[in-house]
C-alpha cells in the first residue's frame, strides 16, 4: 500500500487542473463502481449512462480529454465501445431467461468528429432471431450532425452460473 501512496503523491505533485479533473471524476466514478452503481469497470471510467425502453437502448458517455486521441478529438476505438455497449444492452434485454448476448461482428462508419458535451449511441433491432440478433446503432449530436453509424451481429449463449 505504501507504494501505491508514493505513486499517488508523484501523480498528484506532477498534475495539471485538467490531470486532476479527469483523476477526481475516474476515482468518483471508481467509487460508484465499488458501490454497485456501475457492473464494469469499463462501465465506470467512461461515466456511462444506459437507458432502454420500447425495444431501443441509449448509451451516454461524457466528452472529456479521458477519451480523446493524439490530435484532441474522441478516440475511434472509445465510439466503438459506445456502439457496441448500446446494441449489446439491447441484445440483453431481449435475450431469453438464462442466456446472454455476445457480440460477434462489428462494422462502424465515422462520419464526423463529435463536439458534443455527451456523446451518445441509440440502438435499435434489425432482425431477431432464435440464436442470433443484429442490430445498429447511430451516434447523432443533438444538432443533428450524425457522427457514427454501425451494425452488428450478437449471439445467444448460456449464461454462466
């Protein structure tokens, strides 16, 4: 533990406002997760916030430097995650008793670079089978500007005990 308080000073002596920033909302967040009110750990540092009702599912994430690339601008791979988290909940919650859906195929598009304070991914059913689904997913600002589109394909497992 010593060492992990060492390292914490160090991080702390050497931070910027915005190192500190994205540090206190990481460890809040942390915290929540310890308190159950985030499942993962992913879940967690990206700040997300899901919703799904008549058969679509929102996903939200804050639009911080925690998520931005080298030239300042959120990160292609965290949008994917955000497409990804949107269309599996949705796949989730249309899974029957006792099984689980796991994504198998992926294709996005990027289309724009959000600008936006929150960054949000809607899904909605394409198709629903007894063993597969597909669903897509859309990132679009709320001034319309439509950042990201995408696809995928999820299928049914048993859950794990």
């Amino acid at each position: 533990m010593n060492s992990l308080t060492t390292q914490f000073d160090r991080i702390l002596a050497d931070s910027t406002p915005e190192d500190i920033k994205i540090l206190t909302d990481f460890l809040t967040n942390f915290e929540k997760k310890q308190r159950g009110e985030f499942g993962t750990y992913l879940s967690a540092s990206l700040n997300m916030t899901r919703e799904t009702e008549n058969g679509t599912s929102a996903v939200s994430i804050p639009n911080t430097p925690f998520i931005h690339n080298n030239i300042s601008i959120p990160h292609g791979g965290i949008l994917a995650v955000l497409v990804d988290t949107a269309m599996g909940t949705l796949a989730n919650s249309e899974a029957p008793p006792g099984m689980a859906a796991v994504t198998t195929n992926l294709m996005i598009h990027y289309l724009a670079v959000a600008t936006s304070d929150t960054i949000t991914a809607e899904a909605a059913m394409i198709r629903k089978g007894r063993h597969t689904m597909v669903i897509e997913s859309n990132i679009i600002q709320e001034d319309g500007k439509h950042i990201a589109t995408a696809t995928g394909s999820f299928f049914l497992v048993e859950k794990k005990s």
